[in-house]
C-alpha cells in the first residue's frame, strides 16, 4: 500500500479510504468530503507513491484507479485541499524541482511546435465543443455579472465587457490574436461596424470561423487567416487576445509583447485576456501539460508585467476575475456531462475520463489553487483611453448586441 502510505503523510483535509490490489483497504484523514478508491494493480500503486500529480489522473482515465464510493469531484477536491503538504513531500519537491529547471524547455513554443500544441487540443471533434460550449463557442472564461446568470449570457456580457475596453469606432481595423471559433471577432464586427482580422493555428477553428463569417454575410468586414500572429506585418488600431497568452510560453514573452507593440498604431489600444496564478511563478501540472494543453503555462503578472514594461508598453487598465472561471467551468462539466453518452460513442470511455479529470481539475484550480484570469489593457500613448473607468460600465449598458442573430453554419446545414 505504497499509495496509501503517502496519502496518510499529506492528507488532513477531507477523508480517502484506499482498497489495494490485495483487498486490503486503509482510510487516511478526516471530515468532508470522503472517498474510496481501489487501486488495480501493484505497478499502479508504486507509480501513485512516487509520481501523483501524473499518475492520478493517467491510472484514473486508463481504468486502473476507480472511485467506489464518493465521486471524482470529492477526490479532486481533496488532492486539491491538500496539495501544499504533498508540495512538502521531499520526493515531490525533488520532481517539482526538475519540472521548474525544466520549464522554459517545457514552454519553448516556435512556430511548428505551435501548431502541433493547438492541433492536439482545438482540432477535436466540432460535436465535442458543441456540447458543453455556447452558441458562440468562447471557449475563455465567461463574466457573470449576477449569481444567476447563465453560462450564454456570461459569455455575452463577456464580449461586451472586452468591447468597451477596446473603446471601439465605426472603420477601425481590429486584430484577433487566437480567435479561435470566430464568436468574438464577429461580434465586435457587428456591435461597432469595425474590420476584424482573426488568425489561429487550429484548421478546424479556421474553418468554421470562416463559414460563420460567411453564413453571417460579414466576409467583406472580418476575415480569418490559418497564420502565426508572429508572421503579421500590418497595423491595427486594436489588438485582442482571449484565452491565447497560456499557450505562448514565459521564454517567448518578449516576443508576443513585441509583437503587440509593432503591430498597435500610435494611438491604439490592446486587451489581453488570460488565465493567471496569484501566488507567483510556479509549472504547469503535469498531466495536464501531456495530455490536454502541451507547451501550456498560466503566469504569474510578476512575470508578465516586467515584460510590458520593458515593452514601452502603457498598462492603463488591469481587472483580476477570480471564481468566474470556476463557474464557467462548472457549467462546462455539467453540460458535458449530459451529452456523456455522446461523447463516449464518438471517442470512447478513456477520453471521457480523461476531460471530465479535465474540467473537475480547471474548475477547483480556480476555486481553491489560486488561478485566476486577468484582463490587461495596453496603450503606446498614455492618453490612449480615459482616465477613469466610467466609459466600460457605460459602454456595457449602452450596448445589446444581437450575439445570437449570428448564423452557425453547423444549425444551417442541420436545418436543411
């Protein structure tokens, strides 16, 4: 019981009864909430003791470690609650520390290893993300705006909160820096009759942008390019990111920010959307690192705002959002949930373990591990944008931007 012995040196908070590949089971610390696990095989269990923050989630979504009593989320939760006294653990601090040497290597994103890490995780299937994503499919962190709110409505307040930030004007040429489905670009197109230029590194992305693009009779003012934003060479009166930054990596920040600059004209405004961690820099867990999002990394400001500066770059706006993303998250679980069965026929069980591991793990690492999402605007001019915040809780109520009216090409063809 190698596992179990490890589980009963870190965990205080919250109770785990382990049963072997013996039989034999042992119930390690204390209080809510309470799970039982069974661990297959004795290769499974050595591997557990000397390598958790990896091997929990691979034995769990290959079969080999199950959840007999309680559910994942309890587990989760508890490895959650307890993960600074497994940081203690001298074996851990051996592989966290190697993972820390190692993290620009980990990080290092040039232009083919890009596109390989956003091919693994945003060329999944179309039906996948239809269910458990929005009509506009923002797959970034929605605003909720009162406790009620749905997960739709969050995602619009979203964009409209990201378009007074961006103190859009009719004309204006506005870059989409990750744009992933098209949903932002098209709204902003539609809500200040400004030109929106996205680019990804994902084909299926690129792909169904365009057609919505099309469907919504809006090619003529956005367009969407299959490009690097590193090989652009025009200037835009505004730069969005959303959801983008985690995949840049900390060694090519100099690089992005850079970017930006070159690509703002003089008097142009940029807004960067991304998750963060509070507690300073840190790695990327490393079953996530594998398996869901490989070369990604969530900064610490301490490590994103040096760089800015060294930028010439003005912060003139910077909002932290803290459990937003936890409720976004917790809406994505539960809408994926109900379409399992779905899932499971299109990929099989193994893939449904391994993205239910996914959205559980995101959704309490905002709850209780210190990630966040921060929006920071950027300007050349230190006159760029007003001097108080009043114009973003103005533009917001001002604005009702039809989101929905937008075609999906996806509802079309069904309807034919």
């Amino acid at each position: 019981m190698f596992f179990a012995k490890l589980l009963a040196r870190v965990v205080s908070k919250g109770t785990i009864s382990v049963i072997d590949p013996a039989g034999k089971s042992r119930t390690v610390g204390s209080g809510m909430p309470k799970v039982t696990l069974r661990v297959h095989d004795w290769r499974t269990d050595l591997h557990l003791a000397v390598h958790p923050t990896m091997a929990a989630g691979e034995a769990y979504m290959n079969g080999r470690l199950t959840i007999e009593d309680g559910t994942l989320y309890d587990f989760v939760e508890i490895a959650s609650r307890n993960l600074d006294d497994l940081a203690s653990h001298p074996v851990q601090r051996v592989i966290d520390g190697v993972s820390a040497f190692l993290r620009r290597v980990q990080q290092h994103n040039p232009l083919h290893r890009a596109q390989r890490n956003v091919t693994h995780h945003y060329d999944l299937s179309d039906r996948l993300y239809e269910s458990f994503l929005d009509p506009q499919r923002q797959y970034s962190c929605a605003y909720f705006t009162h406790p009620e709110m749905g997960l739709d409505a969050a995602q619009e307040a979203k964009i409209r909160h990201i378009a007074a930030k961006l103190l859009l004007k009719p004309g204006q040429r506005v870059l989409d820096i990750g744009c992933g489905w098209g949903g932002l670009a098209l709204a902003l197109a539609r809500m200040a009759d400004v030109e929106v230029l996205g680019v990804t590194l994902s084909v299926g992305q690129h792909k169904y942008a365009s057609e919505r693009a099309r469907a919504a009779g809006l090619e003529d003012r956005v367009r969407f390019e299959l490009r690097d934003y590193r090989l652009l060479d025009e200037e835009f009166d505004r730069v969005v990111s959303v959801g983008m930054f985690e995949h840049v990596g900390v060694g090519h920040y100099g690089e992005f920010f850079g970017k930006v600059r070159t690509l703002l004209k003089p008097d142009g405004v940029a807004l960067l959307h991304s998750i963060g961690r509070h507690d300073g820099p840190g790695v990327t867990n490393p079953w996530i690192r594998r398996y869901i999002f490989p070369g990604g990394y969530s900064p610490a400001l301490s490590e994103v705002l040096p760089v800015i500066e060294t930028e010439r770059l003005w912060a003139t706006d910077i909002e932290i959002l803290r459990l937003h993303y936890a409720e976004t998250l917790r809406h994505w679980r539960e809408r994926f949930e109900k379409h399992r069965a779905e899932m499971a026929a299109l990929y099989d069980e193994r893939f449904c373990r391994m993205w239910e591991l996914y959205l559980i793990g995101s959704e309490l690492s905002f709850r209780l591990m210190g990630h966040m999402v921060f929006q920071i605007q950027l300007a050349k001019d230190i006159e760029a944008v007003p001097l108080t915040r009043d114009y973003i809780g103005a533009f917001e109520k001002a604005s009702t931007p039809a989101l929905r009216s937008v075609p999906d090409p996806k509802a079309k063809a069904k309807a034919n």
